[in-house]
C-alpha cells in the first residue's frame, strides 16, 4: 500500500470513528427519551388503574345504596298497602275526627304536648 492509500484510509477510519461517536450520542439520547416515556406512560397507567379501581368501589357501594333503596322502597310500598286495605276495612277505628276543623286543632293539640 502507498502512503496515500493508507491516508486515505486513515481517514476514513477516522470518518468511521467520528460517525460511529455522533451514533452512540444520538443513540444514548434516544434511549433517555425512550425511557423517559416509558416512566411516564408507566405513572399514567398506574393512575389510570387507581382511577378504575375507584370507580369500580364507588359502583359496587352504589349499587349496594341502590338495593337497599329497593328493599326500603317495598317495605314502605308495603306498609302503605296494609294502611290502605286497614283504612278502607275500618276507617271508623282511624279517623274519629270527621272535619277539617276538627283535624286542625286534634293536630295543634298534638302539636303543643310535644
């Protein structure tokens, strides 16, 4: 090989060398972003799952407030039937007061002795 050939080729290895750190900068910075996204989308992810978590505790108490509800809501249906049925079989036994005026002052009276 002439020496020419060999500076040329000495540059080129240079070159190669150059490239191949500006790579290794570039890699090293694209790795770092890489991995700074992944912890971020990680952190979202893991408040997204509390999220659900949450909400999927507030749904079952809700639904549970719900069938509670429900049961008061047909005990009380209830009892306003059997009032009912009780008032239509015997309303001389609930309502011995027959007018309005009546009504107002046994309420008043009630009203005062409490």
């Amino acid at each position: 090989m002439s020496h020419n050939e060999l500076e040329l080729m000495r540059e080129r290895y240079l070159k190669l060398v150059d490239v191949h750190g500006q790579l290794q900068i570039q890699n090293s910075l694209l790795e770092e972003r890489v991995l700074a996204l992944v912890e971020t989308y990680a952190d979202e992810k893991k408040q997204l799952e509390q999220s659900l978590s949450d909400a999927k505790q507030q749904i079952t108490y809700l639904q549970d407030t719900v069938n509670e509800l429900q049961i008061d809501k047909q005990r009380y249906k209830d009892d306003c039937n059997l009032a009912v049925r009780l008032l239509h079989q015997h309303p001389q036994e609930f309502m011995s007061i027959t007018t309005a005026g009546q009504m107002q002052e046994h309420l008043k009276n009630r009203h005062e002795s409490v």
